[in-house]
C-alpha cells in the first residue's frame, strides 16, 4: 500500500515534468533559456533535490557553469571540473547514474554533496546537431530514486530537448518557426496543455491499459461558461490568464494515468482511469466543478466562472475520440447556466434525433436552393486593391435564417451530404466569377474551401474540371483552400490529387495555417501557391509577442519558400499595419469587409473600393482637417500648423470635408459653427456617426453657449477652442487631441473590438 502510493505521486511528478518542460520548450528564446528552465522544473517537479547544468565551452570542451537549482552548497564550480562526474558524461556521450556507494569516488562524488543530503546522481549530455553542449545533473536524497520509471522519464526529457536545440532553438528563425509549429500542433499556446490532436494521438493508449487492469476510462467533456462575459470586461490578455489558472487547477484533478487536453478556447477534456464506479465518476465531476468555481484573483479582481461538465465511461477501447467526445458534449450540453456535472446517458441521444431532423432538412435545402454563397474579399495590400474573394457558405433555412457554416457544415459531413453540396459549391462560385468577368469588372481570384469528404472521391480533378468547363472560367482564376488536417488525414493520396489540380491550372492554397500539424518543413512536399495564416494568429498579434513573433517567421519561411502570403480575421488597423510591416502579401478581414452577397459584391467591385496603400493608421494618427466656410482663417491656421508635421486638409464647408473624410483617414477633424451650407452641429454629428473614430474639436468665435452646447452633445466633441486663443495654446489643444485618437486607436487594439460602424474608414476606403 504505502509503496504504492510513493510510485503514484512519483509518476505524477514524472509527468509533470515532462508536460512542464514541453511547455519550457514551447517558450524558451533560446538554448541558455531551455535549460535554466529544465534545470528549475527538475528541482519544482519533486522528484529531484537539486540540478545543474554545465555548457560545453566550444574550444576547449570543457565544462563551464551555467546555473543550478537547489541545495549543493558550493559544489557547483567542482563539479564543472575536467574528470568530474559530467565531465564523464560530456566524453561518453551517454547518460550515467551514480546511485552506489562504491562508486562514490571523491572525484566523481564532492563529500560536499553527501553533507547536503545527497545520495545519487544522474549526468544527461544534452546535444545540438549531434554534439554535446550541455550536461544537466540532477541530485537525489534516495538512492534508489533513479529507477526505471525516472531513467526512462530523463531519456524522454534529453530527447525532447535535443529535439528542440537541433530544430527549434538554433540560430536560424525558420527552423525556429518549425519546431513551435510542431510543438503547437500537440501543445496550446496559450495554456501550454496537450491539445486534440495529442488526445486523440494517447487515447488508445490510455483504453489499452484501462482494458488491462479491467478499470473504467472515463470522458469528461468541460465547458467553461460566462468565460465570454468575462472576457469582455477584463479584456483577451487577462482572460489567458485565468485559463491557465483555470488549465492548472484541473490539471491537478487529472490523476496519474489521466490525461488533460484543451480543445478550445473554453473547452477542455479529461480522460482518467481512476474512476471505479459512477459514484467515482460524479465525484471527480463535482472536485472539477468546485475547482473552477473558486474565484480567481486578478490584480485585486476576483472573477467567478461555472464550469459545465459531461461525462461517459465505457468499457471497450475501440470506441474512437470522436464518439465519446461527442456524448460527454451531449450530457455536457444538458447542464444549466450554474454549471453543474451530467453523465451520458443513452436517452441524451434524443440530441442526435434533432440532428437527424436537421439532416433531413439538410437533404431538401440543397433541391430547394436553400444554399447561398457569399464573397469575402482578399485584398493586396501594397496597391490595396482587391485581388480575390473567398466564398462561404451560407444556408438561408425557411424558419431560421440565415444559418453559418459551422453549424451546419459538421452535419453534412456526417451525412455525406458535404460532396453533394461542395460540388454545388464549386460550380456556382465558378460561374459567379464568370459573371463578373462578362460585366468587365477587374480580374479577381476565387477561392473555394474544399472538404475532406471531396478530397476522398475519387473524381475530385473531374468534377473541378467540368466545374470550370461549364462556367467557362478559365483554371488560374480558381483557387482551391484546403486545411493541413485535410491533407494529413491522407498524406500520399491527397498530395497525389494536389499534383493533378495544379495540372489543370488552379492553384491551391493551404488554409489555417499555423493550427494543424504540419511543421513549415512539410510545407516543400505540398504543392501550394499559397498559406493563409489562421485567424487566431493574427487576433493575437498585438496581444502576445510569441504569435507576432511566429507570423514573422511564417512569413520569413513562406517567403524563403517562394509561397504567397494571406493573413485571415484581419480585424484591426494596428494588426493590418504589423502585418503590412512584416510584408504579408495580402489580407483578408472584417477590418476591409464582411463576407457579402453576391450583388453587394459586384458593387464593391463596380467601385473599385480598396484599402488606402499607405499604413491608413499611422496617417489617420497625424491628419488633421481643418473646416471653415472663412478663406482666411484656413489659411492661417494651416501654416500656423505646418511646422508640427501633421497631414493638413482644409474644407470650406460640411459637405466638402465629407468627401475629404471619405478619401482620407483623418485623426482629428476642427470644425466653425456657423458656415455656409451645412450647419457645423449637423456636420459634427454626421462625422460622430460614419467615423466614430476622429476626434471632433469646435473652432468657435461666437460665446453663445446654446449653439456650443448643440454642437458638442451632438457631436460628442472633445474639445470646443476659441478662435481668439493664441496658436500656441491651440497648437496644445490639438496636440492633446492627437493623443487622444491614439489612445481610441490603442483601447480599441486592447480590447480586440472592432468598431463596424468605423468599418474600413479608420483603415480608409477609398474610390479611385
Ligand atoms: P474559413 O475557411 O477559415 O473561413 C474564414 C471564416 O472567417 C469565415 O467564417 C469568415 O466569415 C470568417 N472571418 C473572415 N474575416 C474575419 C474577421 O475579421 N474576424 C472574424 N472573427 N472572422 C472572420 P464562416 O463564413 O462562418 O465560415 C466558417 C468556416 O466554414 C470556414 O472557415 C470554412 O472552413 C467553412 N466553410 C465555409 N464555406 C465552405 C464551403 O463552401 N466548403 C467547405 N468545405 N467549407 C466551408
Ligand atoms: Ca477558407
Ligand atoms: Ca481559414
């Protein structure tokens, strides 16, 4: 019994080392960095009372000490000594343990160390590109420590770092951007736990040896609830934050054998073993539960979150993933706003039957025509012109509207119903694209998303073929979006029936780039034209340096590799200048525009409308607008200004400075109250409505406080300046109000939010 128990919380320190140094390693900025890390995780994880790490001096080969964690006194300059013990280690290249006294020599083992305490040690070479650079010792009380549990955990931990040093820590940025790549494929960025791909990739593991021992392996399925709220009020980088508060205190509830994965971002899953019967089962829910439900602490902020949670258990190990993930969802779905724990039960399937009436409908809507596609506009964004458009699929149900891909999409799949429509798909955007050819409207690339189901049949390159054929399109105006999933899902075949696209002419595009599997290297075995960078990277560009940095190297590679670039979600202005900075080639976003209706394209397009070329941002930032219906006092004002380097406009009326604001992105806008035309409070307030974003200020000579008053509630104006102030004072007010459309351009990044009624005008439009 008490045995047992010791091996039990030694596998569970086991294991959190090995996750906490995955996580170290997703993070390190460099070798020095990776290894500081490991050698304090050893210490923190328990199992180890101290560690060292020694670098191998490049000439001379000897060892040099880099740092160490925990009690060795003053030990760690002999141990770095040439015949010391990781000196022997350095030269054979191999790990060594000294656990027996015998060995004890006062070379290999200081006296030092037995006065701390210490009885064993064991020496790990760490090498880069096949050369050792480093030895990691770490120090044990308990002889018998190093058995073969903890022998094989140390392998594992010396490969995954070795891993790291040849791919992702050397010097070259792309090789950087490969391993994180690979990493992030199994690990969340965020929160550093396994994610689905890893779930999936253990769970038959974990059933085997649930079958073993005859225990049960049980699936929660848990979903944080509010967390959305939440988020709005304290804002994305906090609410990491309390995710991986939230990651850690259910990774405490994991047990030995379990496994912790994040699937979402609310969404987390536990596999365990540890559950005897269902009372076991309820109870390990209810901890979870209680876990989240404790208030986390955040700058002097506590936030509250409930936790919904779905169980199933089952027997047999062949049931995949996706099953028991979709019934413990089910009963996971059955929980109330307060959170709370349900079991699976088959009469949950009752979910499955609407779907099936959902499918049934799914049948009739594609005979119906109850499909649509809109167009979302990819733009280059050196000319800012608009250079393609994506269709997406909508589906305009009779009762419910108009109903999102992602709902719906997932069922047609299931039903095999997503070929049928993805053909559809094809041919109409074909056509639609051939409809804005005839009307003599600029050549733009269409891009369709293909699925796996069309991949899987075998007349794939026919029935795109014939779909270009019937539109009479001609194949470079096509391009086809495919996810590395859908690649990965069936390498040698897929990578076959890319090769014949590109054959016929049409140029592929890898979608989501970043979220999938594929490291940058697989990248040169897909025929692509193009990479499109995930949504998720880009909204966490202004958040998290690691995602700027990992767009940086994705498109530092792309670039290398001779792909074209797209980023996709581009929401904000500060995120399209990164990436305009960094020479991303084009963009895609709600910043420009949403996906729309055909015939709203086709007047988008009829308009030439595009992205002002130059960084809309930085220009809004330093444009003002002076209007006034009097020559003289544009004149002065323009020159009394000049010498502060803002852009200068002048308007002599409303209706002229609208235009001006419809042609340039204008940071702070000075307006008279009593003009010619359109009255100054109309002007004021119609520039609040379309450009939120512009600071208004008041030019005034006339005291009457009613007009004032008017002008500056409807305007919501930030400033009212005296036309009888001196220029500097006013040259002050303007300053201040500079600073005070940087701090809305700088809260609206904060926050992540877009302002659509600013939609494209803080990022200006603009018409030929
Ligand atoms: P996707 O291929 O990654 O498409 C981009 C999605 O991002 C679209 O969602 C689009 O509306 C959304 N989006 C674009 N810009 C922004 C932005 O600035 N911010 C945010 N938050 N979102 C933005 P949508 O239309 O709901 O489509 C969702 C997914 O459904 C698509 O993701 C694609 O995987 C799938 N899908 C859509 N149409 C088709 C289709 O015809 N065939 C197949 N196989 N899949 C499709
Ligand atoms: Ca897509
Ligand atoms: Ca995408």
């Amino acid at each position: 019994m008490g045995r047992q128990r010791i091996s039990l919380k030694k596998s569970n320190c086991i294991l959190s080392m090995l996750s906490r140094i995955n996580r170290a390693i997703v993070r390190a900025e460099s070798p020095d960095d990776l290894f500081r890390a490991a050698c304090q995780i050893a210490v923190e994880s328990g199992l180890f009372s101290a560690a060292w790490v020694g670098l191998v001096a490049p000439h001379s080969r000897t060892l040099q000490v880099l740092c160490h964690t925990g009690e060795i006194g003053s030990v760690d300059r002999v141990l770095a000594r040439p015949g010391g013990f990781p000196d022997t280690v350095r030269t054979a290249g191999e790990m060594r343990i000294l656990d027996k006294p015998e060995t004890r020599t006062a070379a290999l083992f200081p006296l030092e160390l037995v006065r701390h305490g210490i009885h064993a040690m064991a020496g790990l070479p760490l090498y880069e590109h096949g050369r050792v650079v480093a030895v990691l010792t770490v120090f044990a009380t308990d002889p018998g420590c190093f058995d073969a549990a903890v022998t094989a955990l140390l392998h594992e931990v010396t490969e995954d770092i070795c891993f790291s040093l040849d791919h992702q820590l050397s010097e070259q940025h792309r090789l950087a951007a490969e391993s994180k790549l690979y990493y992030m494929a199994s690990y969340d960025a965020q929160t550093g736990m396994p994610n689905r791909s890893l779930l999936e990739e253990r769970l038959p593991a974990l059933a085997a040896r649930a079958e073993q021992r005859g225990a049960f392996l049980t699936m929660f399925a848990m979903r944080l609830m509010r967390l959305d709220r939440v988020a709005q009020i304290i804002g994305p980088a906090a609410t990491n934050d309390v995710m991986r508060t939230i990651a850690l205190r259910l990774e405490d509830l994991r047990g030995a054998d379990g496994l912790l994965a994040q699937l979402g971002h609310e969404e987390f899953a536990l596999v365990t073993l540890g559950a005897r019967d269902s009372a076991d089962v309820e109870s390990l829910a209810r901890t979870m539960v209680r876990a989240v439900e404790q208030p986390v602490h955040l700058d002097g902020k506590e936030v509250f979150l409930h936790l919904a949670v779905g169980g199933v258990t089952h027997w047999l190990h062949d049931q995949d993933v996706t099953t028991l993930l979709r019934r413990a969802r089910a009963a996971a779905n059955q929980v109330g706003a307060e959170g709370g724990f349900r079991l699976y039960s088959p009469d949950l399937d009752r979910d499955l039957e609407r779907h099936v009436e959902m499918e049934a409908e799914l049948h009739r809507a594609l005979e119906r025509g109850e499909f649509e596609l809109h167009y979302q506009p990819q733009l280059n964004m050196k000319s800012g012109m608009v250079v393609g458009v994506e269709a997406l699929l909508r589906w305009r149900h009779p009762l419910r509207g108009l109903i999102p891909p992602n709902q719906f999409i997932p069922l047609l799949e299931e039903c095999g119903l997503m070929s049928r429509v993805g053909t559809w798909v094809l041919r109409t955007a074909c056509a639609q694209a051939r409809e804005w050819q005839e009307l003599g409207l600029p050549a733009i690339r269409m891009a369709v998303n293909l699925s796996a189901q069309q991949f899987r049949l075998a007349d794939l390159v026919t029935s795109v073929a014939q779909a270009l054929g019937d539109a009479g399109l001609a194949p470079e105006a096509l391009e086809l979006e495919l996810t590395e999933s859908l690649i990965l899902e069936n390498a040698e075949q897929t990578i076959q029936v890319m090769h014949d696209l590109k054959k016929l002419g049409v140029s592929l595009s890898l979608d989501d780039f970043g979220t999938g599997y594929s490291s940058l290297s697989y990248l040169r075995r897909y025929p692509v034209d193009r990479i499109k960078i995930d949504q998720s990277f880009v909204r966490d560009i202004m958040e998290h340096s690691s995602s700027a940095a990992l767009v940086r190297s994705i498109l530092s590679m792309a670039h290398n590799l001779g792909l074209a670039t797209i980023a996709e979600g581009v929401e904000t202005p500060a995120q399209l200048g990164y990436l305009r900075k960094q020479v991303c080639q084009e963009m895609q976003g709600f910043l420009f525009s949403k996906p729309l209706p055909a015939d709203e394209l086709t007047e988008m397009l009829r308009q030439g409308r595009g992205l002002a070329s130059d960084d809309p941002v930085d220009a809004a930032a330093s444009t003002l607008l002076i209007v006034d219906d009097e020559a003289v006092v544009l004149k002065k004002l323009s020159l009394a200004f000049r010498s502060e380097g803002w852009k200068i406009l002048t308007a002599g009326s409303g209706e002229e400075a609208l235009v001006m604001m419809w042609e340039h992105g204008v940071g702070v806008v000075v307006s008279d109250l009593q003009m010619h035309g359109m009255p100054g409070t109309e002007f004021l307030r119609r520039v609040r409505e379309m450009y939120p974003m512009t600071v208004r200020t008041i030019l005034t000579r006339h005291a009457d406080f009613e007009t004032v008053a008017e002008a500056v509630n409807a305007g919501n104006v930030y400033k009212v300046l005296s036309k009888s102030s001196s220029i500097e004072s006013l040259r002050g007010d303007l300053r201040d109000a500079f600073r005070r459309y940087e701090a809305k351009v700088e809260y609206l990044r904060r926050t992540g939010q877009q302002a659509h009624a600013d939609n494209g005008k803080a990022a200006k439009v603009k018409t030929p």
